[in-house]
C-alpha cells in the first residue's frame, strides 16, 4: 500500500504545472494568444512556439524573468514564473516592432 501512495505522489509532483499556455507566433501571426493574462504570484506561464519562428519573451524591466534565448522549432518551449505581484509587459524581441507584445497582471 506504501508503494502505491509513494508512486502516486511520484507522478503527482512530477507533473509540470502552470497557469496558463501561450502560444508563440499563434495561428501563423505575430502574436502572443493570450497576450492579456492575469495569474497569481508564484503561478508559472507556459510559452510555446507555434509558426513564424524564432521567438522569445523579454519582459520589461525584468531580465531575471526573461528568456532570450531563441526557439526556433515548431513546440520548443519554456516556463516562467511570477513570484511577485504587479503588471508587467513582455514582447517578442525579433517582432516586438510588427506588434507582438503582451501584458501580464499577477495578483
């Protein structure tokens, strides 16, 4: 019975969890979706690039929360976590100018 409950808790706490999926490049655009999201401190998002690559998330004033490395394979993703509540911006450095910003709020 040990064993059960041991494996259970195993595959409970191995499982990645976050709030919510973005996705990169959405619906061939150049474009987070969501790009307005609203989570809790400590809740990760999850970005994952769709089309149109490469792509990152660069969030303002924040290069500890930045991930500028490039994903350039259609899937190739990444977390990141909010541990402190406030508003932040975020955008694609390569088409930041074609539009592709988001805003994110953590409660």
């Amino acid at each position: 019975m040990r064993f059960i409950f041991a494996l259970l808790a195993t595959f409970l706490f191995a499982v990645p969890v976050w709030a919510v999926d973005v996705q990169m490049g959405y619906n061939g655009g150049l474009v987070f979706e969501p790009s307005e999201i609203e989570i809790n401190a400590g809740d990760s998002i999850h970005f994952i690039n769709n089309v149109l690559p490469p792509h990152n998330v660069v969030v303002d004033g924040h290069p500890e929360l930045s991930h500028t490395g490039l994903a350039f394979s259609p899937g190739e993703s990444f977390d990141v976590s909010f541990d402190v509540p406030g508003e932040y911006t975020f955008w694609c450095d390569p088409h930041k100018g074609a539009g592709m910003i988001g805003h994110i709020r953590v409660s």
